[in-house]
C-alpha cells in the first residue's frame, strides 16, 4: 500500500482538466482530414466530397496524405439531440456488435487515470438494464442483432445511443452500419475515435459543453 | 514434438498444411484436429451458466455457457461467431487487402500488416531494406508492450489490485499517446504498405519516454509480486499445458518457444525467451511481464540504428500482379503465433488463409477450466488476452 502511495505522490496530478481545459493530445488520423495540396486522391470508402470529408465515413487510413492533411481539431459531432437530464451523471454501457476490438479499448481508455471519467459523473455498468447510454462499437453483424435489440429495448428512458467509430456510423471498410436497426443519436468519428473525441461526443450529449 | 499443424488446405485433391512458425507449405496426411464439441447437459445439481455474448466484464462479444454446481466448473463451451463480420479478403486489391489486415485484429495491427506486407513482397520479389524491417519490429515491439499492459492492467484489476491496475493502465495510455504522435495512429493504422512505409516516422525522440514507462512498470511489477492477494488469486488458476496453445500460454507451462527468435527479421537481435512452469493466470503474467522488457531490450537496438523511418522509394501497389504461387509464414503477436498464406494474381488477392493465437488459445482455455472454481473464470479468461476478432470468420 505504501508503495502505491509514494508512487501517486511521485507522478503528481495526470488528470487532464478537458472540456474545461484543453486535451494534451490528439492522435493525428483520428482528426478529420483537410486539403492540404491540389491532386486525386482514391480513398477507399469514398469519405471524400468535394474536399470536404465526411466524418462517418473516414477510416483513418492515411492513404489521402499528402494532399489532405490531418486537422488536429477534435472533429465535428454529429447528434440529434441533447440529453441535459443526464448531465451529474452518465452510467455508460459498452456493446460490440462487431469490431476490431480497437474501438471498444479506446471507449475503455476513459477509466485510466488521465481520463478519470468519475470526475466527469461517468462510469461504466455491466448491465444496459441500468445504462443512461449504450456504446455501440462495430459493423452490424448477425448474430448480434437480436443481443443489441434486446440491449436498447431493456434499457429505461431517457436513452442515449452512441455509434462509436466509422463502422457503427457508416459500416466502415467492411460492413453495414448499426442505423439499418436502431437510430442513432449520437455519431463518434475515427478508425478508432481517440478517447479525447469520446469524451467531447460524451459531453456535448449532456449539453456540457 | 513436432509443431502442430496450424493451417490445412485441400487443392487438387491433396491436403497441404503449414505448421506452427514455419513458412514452408508440407502435404499433409494426418488427422485433421476435430473441432471441439462438449456436451453440456444441466442435472438436479448442475446448472448452465451462460455468459454474454455482450456482458460488462467482456471487452468484446463472445458467448460462453459453463456446466457448474456453483463453486466447481464442470465443463464449458463457447461461441465466437456472433460478432462474425464474415470479411473477404480474398478478391480485394493488394490496398484493400492491407487495410482489412489491419482491422481483422485492430489492436495487433501492426503483426498482421507486417506479416501481409512481407507475404506480399515475397511473392513478387520485392526485396525490403533492413529499415522497414526495423521499423516492423519497432511498430510490432511497442503493440506487444501496449497489449501486454492492457492486459496486466485487467488481471491486477480482476485481482482487487485496483490502483495497481489504475497505475497500469496509466502507463498503457502514456506508450498511446506516443504511439499517436510519432506514428499519426494510436493502432499503427496506416503505416504499413508492401515494399515499404506509407508515412515519414520520426522516432529520434521516444527513447527516454519508453525507458521511462519500462522502469516505472519494473516498479509495479515487483509491487504486484510482493502482494499477496494477487498471487493468491492468480495462483494455480485456469492451469494450461497445451502444446497446442500459442504465445505466452505456451510459455507460461515452461515452453521455450517464440516465433522470433527462428524469424528473419529477427535476425542477430537475440530474442530473450521467458518461461515460467506452472502454467497458470500467474504464470502468464509473468511471462508477459518478462516480455516487457525483452521487448524494450529489442526497441533499444532498433532505436540505436535509427532515428528516422523515410517513405520509401513508393513500390506502386497496382504493379504488384503476382504468380498465384501460394507464399506462407508467421508472425509472433503479442497474443501467440500467427501463421499465413496468400496468393496473389492479376493484381488480387486469390488465395487467403490465416490462423490466429487466440482461436488456440480459447480452445485449450476450456479444457482447461474442468475442475476450477468459478471464481477463477475471470481470471483465466483475463490472462489469455484474448483478441475474439481475430478468430471470425475471414477468408
Ligand atoms: S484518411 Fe482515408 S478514409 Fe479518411 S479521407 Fe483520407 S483516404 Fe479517405
Ligand atoms: S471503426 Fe475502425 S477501430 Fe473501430 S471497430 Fe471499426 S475498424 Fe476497428
């Protein structure tokens, strides 16, 4: 125990103070892509539109480099409504419907200490019979279509429903999006979305910021 | 022992197959392994537990049903495929290709893309300068530092070892971070292309961050190690001695055995092996302590001979047409050994198979758990690291 406490005393605070203060880091790919030189570029999920970029659809390959650049902005979130009554606290309910696993790792990023997503009111539930929100992460596949039916239906009201990552928004490189069963409130761009994006998706849902 | 067969295939009317970390094709006449079926019937005093396949505790959808009488797992079954994304890769160009190897297991990008990548350049004799291959093992090294903490992090947590496994978990996000800045992706999505690199890498200035996550872990390691209840919980759990098993779980019963140190990339960097006996949760973790800083000893000489990863002169992708000749190898991910075949031609992908650790290892992991407390479920479950991705259904 001891040993524990001197090393919290020697690494001092690591809590990052965002959204009230600025994020310390941003993984590049996970920003929204931007014009950066005159040229074609073949991107493989057609994420591209008159140089504007389309933030569900962007996988965060890289492969627009060098004539699109990478923002370093948190990116845009698309949502269709702000849940204010849930703004003290959030209980969150993780779902993989089908992933790479990167998606949901992130989502679990928030429990490390640089997160602390406690002292934001949130914290995770192993049943979505007790979850404000479910996390959806992944393409839709089969055999998960009933499991997730079965999540929202059992959760209560007021709900919130997160696609997190360019395959639960658009079905990414290799599938069909979470929206051909369930609407989607709240949209969390990237390939996977850094945790500093969940965090703004997450607090911008609550109307805190 | 002979290596186990990992991958079989039938062409023409004979059987092929491709062994444990070997990357030459052998006919094949033996036994095919049976896939594995227990038959779980509850009675009067036993009763099926069933768990998941999405439940708070799982870090990804899988399906397990345990016969138990409440404190004693009987026996226990699992189902994978309910997160099936069912991908195909074969048809897709070599780029498409690329990006679902990336993606089959997001977390063990880099093994996967680097395996792909070499197949890829093997089959059309493209030859790769010894700085891809460095940046390969530096990409591949920091995924195996950054799986293994993640998954120290679950097992101390599992463990009550909760600012234990806070302190883990803090260093795993300090490597992400650095991973992100210098690499522009926190899973190394991106980097990876046959022939070489598809961004300029900068890594003249990580050395000391890494030796400074590697010397604080030291620290927590030997914590974990004093605490009693840690060893008590993880002790003698979930015991596996499985020659069939791949990666840590092979090391941790005593196997002196890893992909790396017979591989050519490998080569003259003297892979230091660890192995523990006993076979159990703590034995992997151990295992997977020691690899920590066997991998850290290998970053240090690659960051040695480099400071800089330049885009190398571009080998135009839709070059690539290809023979159709099967090419083969492996790789050692963090989780155990890959083994792959490809054929490219006309430019696609025409022949794909691959064998991932994970689908060994949960196999071994519920023959295994017959005779275990319940309790210790999680533990076991926790020290395989398991990656259910990569055991879909892909082609
Ligand atoms: S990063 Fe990839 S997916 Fe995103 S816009 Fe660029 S090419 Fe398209
Ligand atoms: S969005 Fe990207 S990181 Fe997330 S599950 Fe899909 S492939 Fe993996």
């Amino acid at each position: 125990m001891k040993a524990w406490f001197l090393r919290s005393l020697k690494k001092g605070i690591v809590t990052s103070s965002f959204p009230s203060g600025k994020n310390e880091a941003l993984s590049p790919w996970a920003t929204l892509p931007m014009r950066d030189m005159s040229g074609e570029v073949d991107c493989p999920v057609d994420a591209i539109q008159d140089d504007r970029v389309d933030s569900g659809k962007c996988i965060s390959c890289g492969i627009c480099f060098p004539q699109f650049k990478p923002s370093m902005q948190i990116p845009q979130i698309n949502m269709v409504r702000v849940e204010k009554s849930l703004s003290k606290s959030m209980k969150l309910y993780l779902f993989d419907s089908g992933t790479c696993g990167a998606c949901n790792l992130e989502i679990m990023a928030l429990n490390s200490p640089q997160y602390d997503m406690n002292r934001l009111g949130l914290s995770f539930t192993n049943t979505p019979r007790q979850a404000d929100a479910i996390m959806i992460t992944g393409v839709l596949t089969e055999g998960m279509i009933a499991p997730l039916k079965a999540a929202i239906d059992s959760m209560a009201s007021p709900k919130i429903v997160f696609a997190v990552g360019a395959c639960a928004i658009s079905g990414g490189l290799m599938g069909k999006s979470i929206s051909e069963i369930t609407g989607l409130d709240v949209q969390v761009p990237g390939c996977p979305p850094d945790p500093f994006v969940i965090v703004a998706a997450i607090e911008k849902a609550r109307g805190r910021i | 022992m002979i290596s186990p067969v990992r991958i079989v295939f039938e062409e023409d009317g004979k059987m092929f197959a491709l062994r444990r970390y070997s990357e030459a094709l052998e006919d094949f006449s033996g036994d095919l392994l049976k896939k594995r079926s227990v038959d779980l019937k509850p009675t009067e005093k036993l009763s099926l537990f069933p768990y998941g396949p999405s439940a708070g505790g799982l870090t990804e959808s899988i399906y397990f049903s345990l016969l138990t009488s409440g404190e004693r797992i009987e026996a226990m079954n699992y189902d994978t495929s309910f997160k099936d994304r069912k991908i195909s890769v074969s048809g897709n160009d070599i780029p498409k290709a690329v990006l679902l190897m990336e993606r089959i297991n997001g977390i063990h990008s880099a093994s996967y893309s680097s395996l792909f990548c070499d197949l890829i350049e093997r089959s059309s004799g493209i030859e790769v300068s010894q700085e891809i291959m460095d940046l390969r093992i530096l990409m591949m090294e920091m995924e195996r530092i950054s799986h293994h903490l993640f998954v120290a992090g679950r097992l101390s947590g599992g463990a009550s070892q909760n600012i234990g496994s806070m302190n883990i978990y803090l260093l795993r996000e300090e490597l992400l971070r650095i991973i992100g800045k210098t690499f522009g992706h926190r899973y190394f999505f991106g980097i990876n292309k046959p022939g070489g690199t598809g961004r300029e890498i900068d890594v003249s200035n990580i050395y000391e961050k890494l030796e400074s996550i590697v010397k604080e872990y030291t620290e927590i390691y030997r914590t974990l190690m004093d605490s009693r209840i840690f060893i008590d919980r993880t002790d003698s759990t979930a015991i596996i001695r499985d020659e069939i098993s791949a990666g840590p779980v092979l090391r941790g019963f005593g196997k002196n055995m890893d992909g790396r140190s017979q591989h050519r990339y490998y080569n003259k960097l003297n892979v230091r092996i660890s192995t523990v006996d006993s076979g159990d949760s703590l034995a992997r973790y151990v295992v997977r302590s020691e690899e920590i800083f066997s991998s850290w000893e290998i970053i240090k000489k690659i960051l040695e001979r480099n400071s800089r990863f330049k885009i190398m002169e571009e080998v135009k992708m839709d070059k690539i047409q290809g023979t159709g000749e099967k090419i083969s190898g492996y790789m050692e991910t963090p989780s155990g050994d890959l083994s792959m075949i490809v054929s490219v031609r006309s430019g696609k992908i025409s022949f794909f198979k691959y064998s991932s650790p994970s689908l060994w290892n949960l196999r071994v992991f519920a023959d295994a758990m017959k005779g275990n407390n319940f309790a210790d479920f999680y533990f076991g479950l926790e020290s395989l690291g398991l990656c259910v991705s990569e055991t879909g259904d892909i082609r």
